[in-house]
C-alpha cells in the first residue's frame, strides 16, 4: 500500500487528479470507504464553471464562483489535499509526478488513480490567436476578460474622437455555443443597464457584440425552437449575431472572419475579442495516454471501458471533460456521475467486491442563460424558455454551487442586480504593474 500521510499505511490509497466537479464528487463517494483519498489539484480552488461569464462581466465575484478545496473536504476525515501540478505517471511503479507552487518535484503512490483533469481552450492548432483572443476556462481567464472589458470602455471614454472610440466599444465573441451566447448576452446587458449612467463622454450603449458562429444557428445542442427564441433574444438586446462563419484571425485592433461558404474575408475593428469556441484536454491527458500507450481520442480526450477504468489497467479511471466514453457531453452532470461512479467502484472493490459495473449516466438536461428573464432549459420533453426557463436556470445553478455562503450570496447579489441594474464586481487586478498596460 502507498500512502503520502505515515498515519494511513494500510489502507489502500486512492489518489485524485484534479477537484473540479468529477474529482470532489469522485472524493466525496469513498467518505466512507476503507481508503485513505489523495486529491491533488493545480489550484486551491474548486471552480463552478458555469457561472464563469458572470464572473468576467462584473456580476460575481471570483469568491463567490469558487470554493476551496481543503473547505469542501474539511470533515471528509479519509481525505486530504495536496496542491500540485500532476506532470507525469509511471503505471509500472505507480506513482504520479507532481510539481508543487515553487516548482518542485515530488512523487505520489496510488494504489487506484481517478482522473479528473479537464480540459483547457483549444485554438485548433492557430495559437498565435491565444495572444489576443481570451478564452473561457479558469479564473485567470475570466478575470483577464474583465479587466479588457471594463479598461476597454474606460479607454474609450477618454478619447475624443468617436470614430476612434469605435474599435474600443467593439466586442467580438468567437463560439455560438452555450458559453459565447452567455457572454455576448451579458456584454450587452453591461453596456446597457449596469454602466448607463455612469459615464460623460460616452453612451455605454452604443457598444457593439458581435457574435460569430461556424453552424447555422445559435446553441446548436438545444432543440430549433429553444435556438430560435435564443436568437430571438440576442436580436432583441442588440447583439448581432454572425452564422456560418469562422473567426481566422485576431490582432490586437481587429477580428477577421471568413464566410464558410463563399469564403469571403471581412475584418471589424475590434479591440476586445473572446474565444469559446473549442476544448481540448489539459496536457496531463498527453502524458497520461503515453504511459498508458492508449491513443487519445478526440479533442485529446482519455477511452475509457465501461467502468470508466482505461482498458489494460483496471486501477486507473479518467472521469469527466477528459474522459471519452460513449460520445457523452462534456458537462457537468456527466462530470460528477463519473466522478460517483469510480468512487463507488473502487468502494466495492476495497471491501472485498469483484464487480464492476458499468457507468449509466442519466441525463438531467442542459440550460443557457440568454439575458435578464430569458433562459433556456431543456430535460426529456420539458422545454422551457423566456421567463420560466430563467427561473428554472436560476434555481439549477443555486442548488449546484458549492456550499452554503456561496449559494446565499449569490441569490443574494442577483436580486440586488435585478432591483438596482448595478454590477459591483469590476474590480481590476494587474499583478505585474510593468506589464499591465500591454494586456489592453
Ligand atoms: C464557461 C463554461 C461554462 C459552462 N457551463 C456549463 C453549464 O451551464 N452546464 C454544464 O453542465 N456544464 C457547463 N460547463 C462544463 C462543465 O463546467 C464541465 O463539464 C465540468 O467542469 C467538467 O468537470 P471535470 O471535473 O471533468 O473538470 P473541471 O471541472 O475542469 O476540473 C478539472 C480540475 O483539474 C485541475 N487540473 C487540471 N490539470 C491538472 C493537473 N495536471 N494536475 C492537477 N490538477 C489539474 C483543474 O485545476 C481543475 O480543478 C461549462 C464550462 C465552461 C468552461
């Protein structure tokens, strides 16, 4: 048996790659399993994803959209935390290699390894566009796009020019999925309600979105009828959406598309431009399928069998985003079924169990925040949008945050956006102040 804590030699140690919503939920399954539970994170915190576009549009806070993980685990008594970056595997010796905040190195044993990793924006091979396209992923991400919003409307009100105001109240979202549609939604309910009456020399509202999508219409996972009140909504709060095309280039000044069909080239000034429009998975999932001499499939993503263990090493699971099993969708109910089902395998095998069975995910559908009072959901036959689908969206997304505080104040924060119009969480951070300017 490999334990990192002398105190727990003897029990079978399960290590855990990664606290997003596979790792905890896979931790929280073995509470009661004779295990000792390693859940090793790059991070400190846990980070509920969905609701990271109001994070970088100044309705949340980052506190409130993430927990820590040492708090979530504070009473789980068999578990600890160990924050580091997994780098490498070796499945012969069983051991992870990790690399700790001040870049050193260690190894960790694991008698049973649940991978939980994620995945990170992709930019399809064109990273030259990471340099000015932000995507959506982490914290860093959804900060780094606050800070080029708001400095872009307060740039913009310093100029006097507003021919060259324009470019700065430009803001070009890439992805009409789930993510591109909350955020280019949100952009304009900021330009129009929340900094209304805040600025002299410009009027907020004449800030332009620009929405760009390769398929033939928004949200392409919802049914047509929930795509088109979408749409619907997008035009009603101005944002103009863009279908069938691609976004092939972005520079500092400008976003450049290219029509899919008629391959014609157009560029807007754009000084802000937000990427959502692809994943892949985290690099570990390279190192990962080495080791293991798997293929990786797509998106870089981890097959797995039917127990979600990957086929030759039945001790090791890849749960969640990184996971390939079945064409699931990398959401976050499939995510944390995973995360119990491995948990709940490796359950069984340490008490003595031979069985392992197979991952059953039951889908509870999905739901997308369009604007204020306009949200989508769909689960089975229920269709819900407009203003029914925003309570049911509101109410999914309290019951999924992680602990209480968090949940009390975000419902809290919301009503009082819904009653005052105000975003108070606009604070900007630069952490290098040499470098802060370049990040305009
Ligand atoms: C902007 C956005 C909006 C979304 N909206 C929705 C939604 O409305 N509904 C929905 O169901 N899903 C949504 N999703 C998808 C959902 O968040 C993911 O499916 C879910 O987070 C996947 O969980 P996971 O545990 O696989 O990975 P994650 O939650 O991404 O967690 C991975 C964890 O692994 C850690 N990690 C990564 N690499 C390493 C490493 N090498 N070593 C150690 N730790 C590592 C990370 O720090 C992270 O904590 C959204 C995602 C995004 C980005």
């Amino acid at each position: 048996m490999r334990s990192t804590d002398p105190g727990r030699v003897g029990r079978p140690h399960v290590v855990i790659i990664g606290a997003g919503f596979g790792g905890i939920n896979a931790a929280r399954r073995l509470r009661d399993a004779d295990v000792s539970v390693t859940v090793i994170d790059r991070g400190t915190s846990h980070l509920f994803q969905p609701l990271l576009y109001q994070c970088a549009t100044g309705a949340l806070s980052e506190g409130s959209i993430s927990t820590p993980i040492r708090h979530l685990l504070r009473r789980q008594r068999n578990a600890e935390v160990y924050c580091a970056e997994a780098t490498g595997i070796d499945p012969v010796a069983r051991t992870v290699t990790v690399t700790r905040m001040d870049s050193s190195v260690a190894e960790v044993g694991y008698d049973y390894l649940v991978v939980a990793a994620g995945m990170r924006t992709s930019y399809h091979g064109n990273e030259h566009l990471m340099d000015h396209a932000i995507g959506m992923k982490t914290l860093d991400d959804a900060l780094a796009i606050r800070r080029k919003i708001f400095a872009a409307f307060e740039v913009a009100e310093t100029l006097s020019d507003p021919e060259a105001r324009k470019p700065w109240l430009t803001f070009a979202v890439a992805g009409g999925g789930p993510t591109g549609v909350e955020l280019a939604g949100q952009i304009r309910e900021l330009a129009t309600l929340a900094l209304e009456r805040e600025f002299r020399s410009i009027d907020p509202a004449e800030a332009r979105v620009l929405l760009f999508h390769g398929a033939d219409r928004v949200l392409p996972s919802f049914s047509e009828t929930l795509s088109a009140r979408a749409r619907e909504t997008l035009d009603a709060i101005g944002v103009e959406t863009h279908l069938g095309v691609h976004v092939t280039d972005v520079t500092a000044e400008a976003v450049q598309t290219t029509d899919k069909a008629t391959g014609t080239v157009t560029t807007y000034p754009a000084r802000t431009t937000l990427w959502t429009t692809g994943v892949e998975a985290v690099p570990f999932a390279g190192a990962l399928a080495t080791a293991l001499g798997v293929d990786q499939a797509r998106g870089g993503t981890i097959p797995v069998g039917d127990d979600l263990s990957v086929d030759g090493h039945p001790e090791i699971f890849v749960v969640g985003d990184m996971s390939s099993h079945r064409g699931l969708p990398g959401v976050a109910e499939v995510a944390m079924q995973g995360g119990r089902h491995a948990g709940a395998v490796i359950a069984g095998l340490v008490a003595g169990g031979a069985d392992r069975p197979g991952f059953r995910y039951r889908d509870l559908g999905s739901a997308a925040y369009i604007a204020r009072r306009h949200a989508l959901l769909e689960a089975g036959r229920v269709r819900l949008s407009g203003r029914m689908g925003w309570l049911a969206w509101g109410a999914i997304h309290i019951a999924f945050l992680a602990g209480v505080r968090n949940r009390a104040g975000t419902v809290l924060v919301w009503a009082t956006s819904l009653m005052t119009d105000t975003r108070r969480e606009r604070a900007i951070t630069y952490g290098d102040p040499q470098t802060a300017r370049k990040s305009f």
